[in-house]
C-alpha cells in the first residue's frame, strides 16, 4: 500500500513539474531582420550564452543576430530561415539560463 502512494504521489509530482514548465514559456512575435526593441535583447543575450551571437547585445536585429539565428536553427536541426519564430524560441528559452533570461527582460511567468 505505502509503495502505491509512492507511485502516486511522484506520478502527480511529475505531471505539476510538467505543466508548470510548458507554462512557463508563451511564444513571442516573431522577429526578423530589421527589427528593433527592448523585447529581442534577451533573445540576444539567450544566443550569446549559448555561443551563437558574437556581438553587442543591442535590441537591433540586423546581420549578426540574423546569422546567429541561422546557426543556432541548423545545429537544433531546424529550418535555418534566420527569423526568431515560435520554434526556435521555445528551444532557446530551453536552453538559456533564467538569469540570462530575466537580466534582460525575461519573464519565466509571462
């Protein structure tokens, strides 16, 4: 009896981890060449640290971030169309740190 509550209860423990991270992430516009805003500098900071963008964290999508954009989409196996869309940030969300992440603007409960 005492292993079936075990089970259970780390059964549900997974099913809240689950939930509470898929809705920690909500999808932004997408950005593209010649934008610029606040909002895109934590995208920037999420390349950096991951060792895709190279250059000054600025809210400018120009050359830099377009080719770091590219890169990071073709190493996850992604179409390197170099736009930041709804797949490629969900990956980059994933994979930056919540320091990065909201040192730049981030929100993890947007």
């Amino acid at each position: 009896m005492k292993s079936k509550r075990t089970i259970v209860f780390l059964l549900l423990l997974f099913f809240v981890m689950s939930v509470t991270a898929v809705s920690a992430f909500t999808p932004e516009p997408t950005y593209y060449r010649g934008y610029s805003g606040e909002s895109l500098k934590k995208w920037q900071a999420g390349l950096k640290e991951n060792g895709y963008y190279h250059d000054t964290i600025d809210g400018i999508f120009g050359p830099a971030t377009e080719k770091a954009v590219k890169e990071y989409q073709k190493h996850h196996s992604l179409k390197d169309v170099g736009w930041l869309g709804p797949n490629t940030q969900r990956l980059l969300f994933s994979d930056t740190t919540w320091v990065t992440w909201i040192d730049w603007g981030g929100s993890i409960n947007p």
